[in-house]
C-alpha cells in the first residue's frame, strides 16, 4: 500500500492545489489507519466462507475505488504550475 501512494504522490502534485492535496492526503492517510484497524474485524469472519470470499471483497472494493476515483475533478487542467508566476 505505501508503494502506491508513493507512486501517486508525484501525480498529485502535479495536478491538485495545495489545499485539495492536503485535505486528501491527511485523509488518505487517516483511512489508511481506520482501515488497518478494522481489517481483522472484516477478513477472518469472511474466512469462514471461504479464501475465494476474501479476494471477491478485495476486487469489489478495488472497482468501486477505481471507479469513483475518475470523478475526482482536476482543478489544475489547462493552468501553469511554474511557482516563478505566482504573485506573492
């Protein structure tokens, strides 16, 4: 999981204003907590259906993520990033 918010690190960087990159790392990162908290809470009750229950749930998430993250709006599409152009 730290791989690839490291690879999207440099995207995001790139393509959102700093108060939208902020606001989504924090909460990315405090999900990331929750979610390694109440993992165990979820997996070893699934377990019980099976190995295939498990990774059926993984994929159904995985789309759904996918999915609703192409709606995210790019607020930086089209402008300059060159901080040497921003008046201070």
């Amino acid at each position: 999981m730290k791989l690839c918010f490291q690879m999207l690190y440099p995207f995001t960087t790139e393509s959102f204003g700093t108060l939208n990159r902020t606001i989504g790392f924090g909460f990315c990162s405090a999900m990331g907590r929750i979610g390694a908290t109440i993992m165990p809470y979820i997996i070893f009750p699934l377990l019980e259906f099976g190995n295939f229950a498990v990774f059926l749930s993984f994929v159904t998430v995985s789309i759904l993520g996918s999915f609703l993250s192409h709606l995210v709006p790019n607020d930086t599409l089209g402008k300059s990033l060159d901080s040497s152009k921003i008046r201070q």
